[in-house]
C-alpha cells in the first residue's frame, strides 16, 4: 500500500464525482478489515483515527506502524488521518507519528478562535505535505439509542467560507448529519450544502455516514462531498458478531481469535456495502 496525503484522494474522487470513505478503526482486527476489503474492492480509502483511538493503539507511531505492516503487500492508496483532534498537541502527535492526514476541529471554539487555530495547523502541516481538514458548524451527537442530536450547529456558508480561506484542503459541514444511530430518517439540508458550494471550493466532508440513506449520501456527492465517515456502523457489526459468538460457542472452545474472526467477517460487509454507496471500487485499477 502507498501512504499518501488525504488531499490527492480527495482531489481524485471530487474530479471522479465519487467519494473516498473514511473508516473509523481503533484496533488491529478493525485496520486490517478495512484494509483489505479495500484491496478486494480496488477502493482508495482512509484510516479515520480519533484521539481516543490513537491511545487505545498505543500511540501515533504504532497506529502508523500497524497500517504499514498490515498493508505491505496491497495494491492500494491509503491516507492514515486523524479524525477530529481538537488541541494542537494532538495534531503534533499525529504528525510525529506519521499520519498523512489531520482534522483540527474547533468547531466548538468562537469563530475567529476556530480561523486562528486552523490557520496554524494548516501552516505547520503543509510544511511537509499532510493534508488538513476543518470543521463548521457542529456535527452533533445522537444519544446513544438515536433519540436526539445533541449540540449540533447548521453550517454557516460565509463562515465557511472565512475558514476555507485558512488553506484547509477540505471542510467537514453540519447539514442535518450526526455521529451515531440515527432515531429517524435523516434529512440533509442540500440547499445548505448548495449555499456552501457558491462560496468554497475545495472538497466537502460528511461525518455521521451511519444510516444516511444512499440516495442521500450519492447527491451529497454530486454536489461536492468527496470524503464520508463511517464509524458506528462499523463498530456495531463488530460487536453484534462477536456478542453472538459468545452466546452460540461453549465458553470453553472460545479462542479470541475465533471472535476476532467473526467480528472481522460481518464489518467486512458493512466496510464493502460502504465503498459500492461513495463508488470508490475500482478507482485503483
Ligand atoms: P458515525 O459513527 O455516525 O458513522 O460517524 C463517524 C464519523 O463521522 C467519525 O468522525
């Protein structure tokens, strides 16, 4: 596998009227699932790492160093990222360790404070090529059971804009999209997305892909999304197939590589249902 910057992924699938999914991964089964349904499938993708995620790994360097080995032999363009780092030191890590990749989201901060902090990310990162993406508005939080979306914020289109001009190389926007189950149908606000569009140019991100309807997802892209996150979906099949697999197999012949296995196989599906919906297959050939 090659390790390349988010932006040349990104700017390929905007051309291509696709999009690169990024898929949240915390642990070696979840990176290696992804990785190789993506060769299976000749997709681009991206490793999403949260904060969080990089502690469980162990730290930067061996988030990277996994994805490495575990890619050696694979015919595919990988971006590893860091998805949502909301402190500069997090971002520092990241870059030591050797991500292609970072999120600075402040979307939490004032305005002028989420332009200042972005501005010095992209400045450090562009020294030596990782790509940045922003944040505007807040993507919320459904509650655990999808009941509500907490603390979210539509995206402003001129603050979109007054962010875009900090040199960021893509902007995730707050359309009606949020991390988690969603407990109705989700409805993206396409003319929010169409207001954004007039004003920055560079390519669109949008979190909270668990349970957006593809028809959705697939305008979303036509009107300039070229990176979708995928998180939940892919935790939840993990898990059910290993909870299962604890309640089918005697206690006794339980391996964990046998759960391994099992959670392995099921988000395999969900990871492959995911690059047919953004119409990454096939772009490596
Ligand atoms: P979901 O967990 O809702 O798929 O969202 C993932 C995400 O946006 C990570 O940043």
């Amino acid at each position: 596998m090659r390790v390349v910057p988010m932006k040349a992924l990104l700017d390929r699938a905007h051309a291509g009227a696709y999009a690169v999914p990024a898929f949240n991964v915390c642990n070696m089964e979840m990176m290696q699932c992804v990785l190789k349904t993506a060769a299976q499938e000749k997709s681009p993708v991206i490793l999403g790492i949260h904060p969080l995620e990089v502690t469980y790994f162990g730290g930067a360097q061996v988030a990277v160093a996994t994805a490495k080995a575990l890619g050696q032999d694979l015919d595919i363009d990988v971006a590893i990222h860091l998805d949502h780092g909301d402190e500069e030191h997090l971002v520092m890590q990241a870059l030591r360790g050797g991500f292609s990749s970072v999120m600075f989201d402040g979307s939490s901060l004032p305005l002028e404070h989420n332009i200042a902090r972005t501005r010095w990310v992209v400045e450090t990162a562009h020294m030596i090529g990782v790509t940045v993406e922003g944040e505007i508005g807040t993507i919320g939080m459904t509650t655990e059971f999808g009941e509500r979306i907490e603390n979210a914020h539509l995206s402003d289109p001129v603050s979109a804009q007054r962010l875009a001009e900090t040199g960021i190389d893509c902007l995730a926007v707050a359309i009606g999209n949020a991390h988690g189950f969603y407990a109705e149908e989700p409805r993206l606000r396409f003319d929010l997305v169409e207001q954004i569009r007039e004003r920055v140019k560079i390519p669109l991100v949008l979190h909270g892909g668990t349970g957006i309807p593809t028809d959705q997802i697939q305008h979303a892209i036509k009107l300039g999304v070229a990176k979708m996150n995928i998180g939940t979906a892919l935790r939840y099949a993990f898990v059910s197939a290993v909870k299962e697999t604890c309640d089918t197999e005697p206690v006794r012949d339980l391996a964990l590589m046998t759960l391994g296995r099992a959670g392995m196989q099921r988000m395999a599906e969900v990871v492959r249902d995911y690059i047919g919906i953004v119409m990454s297959n096939n772009r490596m050939a």
